[in-house]
C-alpha cells in the first residue's frame, strides 16, 4: 500500500495526514491533519513550474499530495 494519497480521495488508514511535495519531499510550512479511515483529503493548491530543456522551455501542472506519517 503506498503511504501517498491524492487531495479529494478517500483515506485509506485513520492517522496523521501531511503534505508532501510532487515526488514526495517536504514541503515547507506545510498542512497537517488528523482524518479518519474513510474521509475525503482536502484539496492542495496546483502550482505550475518551468522547465528548460535543450533550448525549449515546457510548462507544467503539479499538485502535492498527502503523505501518511509513521
């Protein structure tokens, strides 16, 4: 079972819920929750990044996710 979880889905284990980055990094000043087994994670905010490669410059959407903690 993977300790991630996306905003607006159910959570899968009652517990402690923190926000991660994009690959699963911390993320500063970062939300925390207490939920129970079932309950619908809140909605991050999408932020949108940059990234330069061999001259082209691409745009894209990323959201954090929810990281069960031990």
């Amino acid at each position: 079972m993977s300790r991630f979880v996306k905003s607006g889905e159910a959570a899968p284990v009652a517990g402690t819920y923190v926000e991660a980055g994009h690959g699963g990094g911390k993320v500063k000043n970062g939300q925390r929750i207490e939920v129970e087994k079932g309950e619908t994670l809140p909605e991050l905010k999408t932020y949108t990044v940059t990234i330069n490669h061999k001259g082209e410059e691409k745009k894209r959407e990323r959201q954090h996710v929810w990281l069960l903690e031990k």
